[in-house]
C-alpha cells in the first residue's frame, strides 16, 4: 500500500509539472525533492545530493539519472496513507503564520554548568505528531480536531530520514529540481501550490514550544532544542510523569552526566560533545519560545483529553 502510494505520488507530480520542468535551453529538470527556500540555502547543494536514500524500499532510478526515490517521495506516499479524506484543511491563521515566518521549531539556551544532568529525548517528534492529527482541524487557542489513527504499513522499516520529512512535505510552498550536467549536479527552486498543507504544521510546533516552555517553566530545563532537553537529574522523575502525561509518544534519556551549555546548538553532557559546541567564544543565550504560558496549559490539556482516545485506537 505505501509503495503504491509513493509510485503514484511521484508519477502525478511529474505529469503535472512537465511544463514547470521544461526550460529555456530546451533541457528537463526533474523533481528531487521539496524544501522551503530558506531551508535549501543554508543547508547548500552538496546537502541536497545527500539527501537522497534508497533504504525503505528497492526503486529503480528515474528517467536514466542517478537518482532514486528519495525520503520526501516517501513522507508523500505515507501522507497520502495517513489522509482520510480527498483534500486536507487550513486555515487562513496556519497560512499567514506560515507565510510570516512564526512556526518555527523551539530553542531556549541559558549558558550554565549542571553537575549531573540528563538530556531527555523526543522519539520521532514531528512524525508523531503528524501521524497522530493528520489531517486535522486547529486555531491556536480555540480548536483542535482528532482524526481517527490509521496503521501505517510498514512504518518500522521507514527510515528516520522519511519521517522527518513529512513536516517539510507539508509546510514546503517550492520545489527543489535538477538535472545532470556531465559529472555534476544543477539545482533550482521553483515555487509550488502545496495541496497536502494542512493545520497539522501549526500544531506540530505550537504543541513542541508548549512543552518546551514547561520544561523551562516548571523543570529548569537550561536547554531546549526542538525535541531535546537538558535538566537536572534530580528531576527526571518528575520530567518522566509530565511526559507520560501530556507527551503522545515515545521519550528516552539518551546521555547523562555534566552539563555545559553555551548558546543555540552548543552544548555537552558526558562523553556527549555537540558539533558546535567548540565554535563558541562568549556564551550566547537564546529564547525564542514563542507561546504563552496559557494557551501551553490549554493545548497540553486538549492533547492529554485525546491521549488516551488515540492510545485507544492504536
């Protein structure tokens, strides 16, 4: 079923844009992927050939060039499984935030030393959350809609790599193309009308700056990075309630020990050294949470009231 999914998504796309992919030069661009703008510039052209990965299933390569089904083929085909209905909802409040730049994954950063400290991890955040409310109805405050969960075939075998991707496949408004020029690779953007764009993407990072407040609010969390949390170890019982409590899916401790955080990104805790940590001169802290503390309480009781409906069902 996800396979034929994934086939089908790739020929109509391909159908429909066969204008879009025909330029000047009287050469074809095809598609290889969907990422915003923003996204594509920082992480370069080298990154995008990267991206490419062949590990959820056996495709033969499109149209005689080296390149495979990719992941965002793949969160496509498992939106499409995941979709209840012909079309998806927005609201005009989901569009205008995510024209303006307001959704936006957590990050809090306050430079310190713990002694003994944990990083508590988010298993599988975005897609979580997206298998558990796509396609749903919701406006920051008011409403939040819970579709019924379906069984995703195979979804253990689906690399991580995919499943991160379904939240790019529904906020992306472009697509990524290119061609084979000799023994390299050309990139272009093109702009796109995204038909799987849904409230789902409000609520993905709304629910993980909700927690993230809470884990600074109520825990002293001192760094908070989408789905990631250092706090004291003394505290990770009480961490351990909250999540079972209002956290949908999976969570584990995945290092422990002395905590040093400087800034966005810079951080270590045990053997654990992130990657930027040793380019950090002064420490530099950051908030960027960007939810009251009200409507957290309010969305985090919403979801707790539909937990156990979900759990039900699954």
């Amino acid at each position: 079923m996800l396979k034929d999914a994934v086939l089908e998504i790739v020929e109509k796309e391909e159908r429909e844009c066969h204008d879009v992919l025909t330029i000047e030069e009287g050469e074809r661009w095809w598609i290889i992927g969907t990422f915003k703008v923003r996204e594509m510039r920082r992480k370069g052209k080298a990154r995008a050939i990267v991206l490419r990965d062949t590990r959820e299933f056996e495709f033969e390569a499109r149209h005689g060039l080296d390149i495979p089904i990719i992941p965002s083929d793949i969160a496509k085909g498992l939106l499409k499984v995941m979709q209840t209905e012909g079309k998806t909802h927005f609201s005009r409040e989901t569009l205008d935030r995510l024209l303006s730049g307001d959704l936006y994954h957590p990050l809090f950063a306050s430079p310190g030393r713990i002694e003994e400290a944990v990083y508590i991890d988010l298993s599988n955040a975005y897609f979580t959350i997206i298998k558990a409310y796509f396609p749903c109805q919701y406006k920051r405050g008011a409403y939040l809609s819970i579709p019924y969960s379906r069984y995703i075939e195979d979804e253990d075998v689906i690399s991580k790599l995919a499943k991160v991707s379904t939240i790019s496949v529904l906020r992306s408004m472009t697509y990524l193309l290119g061609r084979k020029n000799g023994n390299k690779m050309e990139f272009k953007i093109v702009k796109k009308k995204n038909v799987m764009l849904n409230d789902v993407v409000a609520l993905v990072y709304d629910y993980l700056h909700a927690l993230g407040l809470m884990m600074v609010k109520r825990f002293g969390a001192i760094y908070v990075h989408t789905d990631g949390y250092i706090v004291e170890a003394k505290r990770v019982h009480e961490v351990a309630e909250f999540l079972n409590e209002y956290w949908i899916g999976k969570w584990k401790i995945k290092w422990e020990g002395i905590a040093e955080v400087k800034g966005a990104g810079g951080y270590k805790i045990g053997e654990h050294t992130s990657g930027t940590y040793n380019r950090f001169i002064i420490e530099s802290p950051i908030n960027n949470l960007n939810i009251s503390e009200d409507t957290a309480k309010w969305l985090l009781e919403v979801i707790k009231r539909h937990k156990q409906k979900y759990l039900q069902q699954t």
